[in-house]
C-alpha cells in the first residue's frame, strides 16, 4: 500500500515511510490511497475465524508489500493480546469495550501495533528513534506501555501539569528505562504544539531521528479497525441499521470508523460524540470548521480544542460537508449531562460507565430521539471506569472497583520532569539527551 497526504504536496509513500515520519513533510496527515472493500463472502468468513486471523487480514492489504506476512502475522498477534467484549444492555443499545488491555483504555489497540511496527522498522538503523507524544491522558500510558523496552526507540512524552487523573498520570510517568515523561505548565493543545513545532523544526529534525506516536501517526489508525469487525462478529445479526457512537477528542477513533466502514462494514452512520470541546459537532451543524481553545471537563482524554484528524476525516468525505453529514452526526455533552447519563446507565441497567463512554451513550440517546426510526446502537467504551474513579463516584455515588494492574502504579514515584510551554527549552532539552 502507498500512502498518500491529505495536503497532496508530499510524494506517496510507504508503510515505512509514513510510520516513521508521522507527520507527511508538507504538513497534511497521511491516508491509504485506496481501501479496499472485502465482498460480502469475505466479511461472512470474518464472523467465523479466529480473531487474530481476521485482524492480519484485515490490516494485511495496508502493510503489504513493506511488513513480511510472518512478521505482520506476529504484531498483530502480540499487539491484540486482550479481547473485546461487546455488552449489551438492551436490543438496541450495545456498548463494545475497548479497555481489556494493559492500560485499561481502547489505546492500547493503536500503541502496542504501532509501536511493533517501529520496532521492526528500526531493526538495524543506527541512530536511536525518539518516539515525541503529546497526552490529554491516556495516549500517553498506551504508548509508553507499548514502547517500553523496545530496543532502538526512546519515548518523550508531553502532559498538561495538573489536567490529567492521578491514575492516567502514574501509569507513565513512573516507568523510567525508555520512557521520559515531561509535564507542561500549559495545556494539551500547549503540549501539541510544541510536538508540531519540533517536527517543522528541519535543524532539529538534522541531529535528532524524530517520530510521532499521536493519532496522526496512520499505523496507530490501522488496529482500530480491528475492533469494528469485533463488533460486526459479535452483534446480533439484525435489520436494522447500525449506529456507532465514538466518544471523540482528536478523531483518531472515529477515523478509523471510517476505514472500517469503507472495508465494507455495515454502519449506517457514526455519530461524533464530544464533550464541551465540540468543533466538530458545530461544524456539522453551521458548516464552518471554528476551532477553539480546549476546556477541561470531566471526560480529559477528549479536551481537544482542535482535533488534529479533521482533515483526514474531511478527506475520506472528499471534503463537502454534505457528505461528512451524510456520514456523521454530531452531539455534545455538558459535564452535567455526562455525570446524569453515568448514574442513568447505572440506575437502569447496573452497567458503570466512565466519563468518556457516558458522553457516548449520551449522544446516542440524543440521536434516538431526533431519529426515532428503528435502529440500533454501538457505543464504543473508551475507558475502564477505574481510570475515573472520582468522577464515577460523582455520577452513581459509588466508587468504580479498582483493577488490580492500575493499583500497583498508584504506590510508585513519579519521575517526571517539569517543563515550561516555551519551544527553545523544549529543544535544548532533545538536544541535551
Ligand atoms: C483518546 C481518548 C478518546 C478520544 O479518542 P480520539 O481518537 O482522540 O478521538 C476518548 N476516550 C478516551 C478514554 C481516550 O483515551
């Protein structure tokens, strides 16, 4: 597969290339120039085989001819070592949760393949790659899981001091070996910048081998196309349409949908389910794109005032916005209402739901009504709720049982270093290690 950019001005390039660069050299994000659509046989056959099989054939198309099949076979195979479990609460509401793996968020799906493929891109380079990510929370603990140790690569991650949960923070800030954690007096949009900045940044870019672990990074989209054929084996097979509801910061997950869909999965529409951080959801209803600063809410993970995927999700619409509201549908929650729909799903069903899920569900709800044509819908489950334990009590009045993987990171120190918003420090800081 050649991978082309959203800007169009960068030649096309490889699996490689694209993994490794994250960012395409003219600015724009990188995409598949094609995605194939697998017949109705195909997608059958994937309701029956085993799940590791479905996946490599599933992201076999996109990592071909660069990845060996036997190696891909083998990533996918380490990478999606958890299950997923589809939940479902009514006939019409089914909730997929993505949060069995080791950090307790969908992430690790995107982290641990991404960082299987660098590992096997990097194999016999001689300069150290430097994984660069900015964090609103759980990006950060999947990638640093996923890279931990891996040989060649460093992480540096970049977190908004006091803006993430103490669970999210200890998970990768108390790692050491590969991992360095730098918290920003600033915000995650503070964070990405200065990420963006060291990209554009060509003399840096000299005498450091620099790479993006964020959602721009298209080898963290592939996975997450695995769970949607999770859910398509999973569900009841039924007749009426499919919505998928995606609790949405930077619109990596909701992408990914998209690449799913454009597979030949059938879903009717998605729906971009946000917090108060809702550019997307107005854009879809005036028709202007108007970005805005990030605020913080109760679902942090999707504090995006900016989400850096639009373009991509703009490109797979062919950019009219009468597509992309053909395609998807959008809805906010206060943080009012994400706590009302947190202690209603409890209430009514005995299900907790974490701060993100619950923005989803909310959205579904607002988009029955709106559309009370028989349908069915998924709500994707982004979060463990013990992630979110205060906000959780908040919501039902209980606090969430505390998996024991996030209970032995709470007692350990945390080793981060402070840093200022300021690029030059940032820099020398690359530079100096
Ligand atoms: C990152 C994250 C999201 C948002 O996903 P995007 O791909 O950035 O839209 C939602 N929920 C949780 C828990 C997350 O960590």
């Amino acid at each position: 597969m050649r991978y082309r950019s959203t800007s169009g001005k960068a030649p096309l390039t490889s699996l490689r290339g694209a993994t490794l660069r994250g960012l395409a050299p003219d600015g724009g994000l990188y995409l598949p120039v094609e995605i194939a659509r697998h017949t109705p046989e195909e997608l059958e056959e994937f309701r029956r085989l085993p799940f590791t099989e479905v996946c490599f054939r599933v992201v076999r198309p996109f990592a071909t001819p660069d990845v060996p099949e036997e190696v891909l076979w083998q990533i996918v195979a380490e990478a999606i070592n958890f299950p997923v479990k589809l939940v479902s609460l009514s006939p019409a509401l089914h909730i997929l949760e993505l949060f069995h793996g080791p950090t307790l968020a969908f992430k690790d799906f995107g982290a641990r393949f991404m960082a299987r493929l660098m590992g096997y891109f990097v194999r016999g380079e001689e300069r150290q790659l430097t994984v660069l990510v900015a964090t609103s929370g759980d990006t950060g603990s999947a990638v640093a899981h996923g890279f931990l140790r891996v040989p060649g690569i460093r992480v540096v991650i970049l977190y908004p001091s006091k803006r993430i949960s103490e669970a999210q923070e200890k998970q990768f800030t108390t790692l050491g070996e590969n991992i360095t954690a730098l918290e920003i007096s600033g915000t995650f949009d503070d964070c990405q910048r200065l990420v963006k900045q060291a990209f554009a940044d060509e003399a840096l870019n000299q005498r450091a081998f620099l790479t993006s672990a964020n959602s721009i990074n298209v080898a963290r989209l592939l996975p997450q196309m695995f769970y949607h054929v999770a859910a398509y084996r999973q569900l009841p097979v039924a007749s009426v349409p499919l919505i998928v509801s995606v609790p949405s910061g930077n619109f990596g997950n909701l992408t990914a949908g998209l690449f799913a869909k454009r597979l030949g999965l059938p879903v009717s529409r998605f729906i971009a389910a946000t917090n108060a951080n809702d550019a997307v959801p107005r854009y879809l209803l005036s028709g202007e794109y108007k970005p805005k600063e990030a605020v913080a809410t109760y679902s942090n993970a999707m504090d995006v005032g900016n989400p850096n995927n639009f373009p991509r999700l703009l490109d797979l619409c062919r950019n009219r916005i009468e597509n992309v509201r053909k395609e998807i549908w959008g809805q906010s929650a206060t943080d009012e209402e994400t706590l009302q729909q947190m202690h209603y799903v409890w209430d009514r069903f005995r299900y907790i739901s974490d701060p993100h899920t619950a923005v989803g569900i909310h959205a579904w709800e607002a988009y029955r009504k709106e559309h009370p044509e028989p349908s069915q819908g998924l709500v994707l489950a982004t979060a463990h709720p013990a992630k979110f334990a205060e906000i959780v009590q908040k919501g039902i009045g209980i606090a969430p049982p505390l998996p024991s993987r996030l209970a032995e990171y709470l007692n350990r120190p945390k080793l981060s270093l402070p840093m200022t918003t300021n690029y030059d420090d940032f820099k020398q800081f690359l530079l100096a290690h």
